[in-house]
C-alpha cells in the first residue's frame, strides 16, 4: 500500500485531498496543527493523524519529525496556510518569520529527511502549494502569506537532480478558491474577485483535490515545474 504524508490535512483543500487518497486506498498520515474535527469523523485504518506545532523551537520540530526519516513515503503534499492579515506597512519580523517557518522552512525540513527514502527505492512524488496571489504581490493583508508561498516556488538543482531516481517535485499555485476563508468575505468583494478570474468563477476544493491527485498519484514525467490552477489568471 502506498503511503503519502499531507501536511495541511485540516484545511479544505486538505480535508478534501485527504478523503481521495483514502478511497483510492492509500495509506495518509495527515498532518492538523488544531482543527482536526473533520479529520476524526473519517478516521479508518488507513488514516493516521500527525499533530504538530510548527510554531514550536527548531529544535523541538526537529525532535517531533525525527520519527518520520524512517517511514517510505510514497508521496508528499505541503498545504500549510498560516495566514498573519498583515499587510507590508504593518507586517513585524515575528509574524514574518512565522509564516516563513510554517509555509516554507519546516514542510523543507521534512522534505529533507524523508527524501532520502525515496530516493533509495527510487519512487517519490512531492508536491509543494503556492497562491495565486503571489502573481499579483499579495492582497492587502497577506503580505508574508505570500512571500512565504512565493519561497514554495522555488525549484533548486536538487529538486530536478532526482528525478534520476524516479523523484518528482512539483509547486502547484493554487487559484481563488471557494472554501471557508472567502466565505467570511463580503459579497461585493466575492463578487469583484471573481470577476477578475477568467472563467468568472473560483475553483472548487474538490477541483483543486483531483489536480494534486493527478500530480501524485498519476504522474510520471513531470517535474521542476511551477504549475498553475486559476482558471486562466
């Protein structure tokens, strides 16, 4: 049985990700940093929860993921969103640094240590999340949101030296889509949003949950790449 590790799982795109692995009989082990409510109605052998607190010391994180270097992981998802409502005039290096850590530097720091297994049975896809926003400098209030999703963009000649053992990373930014956070934003602005994607629409989670799908589970020739799902933004 394969195994994949989700690091997001409690969000809405996660939740919905998590659940298609599940039925196509993969074993998930989902990460949660507090919400986990929708994570235990599905609970089933196949589904082990991981919490962790991102926000915790270096060297408490490096503990806590020690356990994970020694399980083969078939696949790897970051979907981690810490969002601070900061903008560039108001944003502190302490909430910077934060969504740095969460968004980028620890989903990096797992990546390190369970790529090696990968490698060594020569079969790994990793997919790590961008926003859409970063395209556009980010909104008002998600300055460091997005300079940390920015950093997922990134592809270093590492990432593409794998794909010689069958390794494949990707960065999949991930358009407007309609979850719980756009659902506490006024209708007006709903509306204005959406009428600057193309397809006059936000995605679906469910959307969103088939294209990563396909990108781990499907994939075998793609890589290095930056990919995006925005309907045509």
């Amino acid at each position: 049985m394969k195994k994949i590790l989700i690091l997001g799982a409690s969000s809405d795109i996660g939740f919905k990700v998590t659940k298609l692995f599940l039925n196509q009989d993969w074993q998930v082990y989902a990460h949660f940093n507090s919400q986990s409510r929708n994570l235990k109605k599905i609970i089933n052998k196949n589904l082990k929860l991981i919490q962790l607190n991102f926000l915790d010391s270096s060297e408490n994180i490096d503990k806590k993921i020690d356990f994970l270097k020694n399980i083969n992981f078939d696949g790897f998802v970051n979907l981690t969103g810490y969002i601070d409502n900061r903008g560039f005039t108001n944003f502190d290096l302490e909430e910077c640094i934060n969504a740095l850590k969460v968004n980028t530097i620890v989903p990096l720091l797992i990546l390190k240590q369970i790529h090696k297994l990968m490698i060594k049975s020569k079969f790994g896809r990793i997919l790590l999340t961008s926003s859409i926003g970063t395209k556009f400098g980010g909104g008002k209030n998600t300055f460091c949101y997005s300079l940390s999703k920015k950093a997922n963009e990134f592809i270093p000649r590492d990432y593409k030296l794998w794909a010689e053992k069958n390794v494949l990373i990707n960065c999949l930014i991930i358009g407007v889509t309609d979850t719980k956070i756009h659902k506490r934003i006024h209708k007006k602005y709903k509306k204005i949003r959406k009428n600057l994607i193309p397809i006059k629409r936000m995605a679906k989670a469910e959307e969103i949950a088939k294209y990563i799908f396909f990108l781990i589970n499907d994939n075998s020739y793609i890589t290095g790449q930056v990919i995006s799902i925005s309907g045509g933004e």
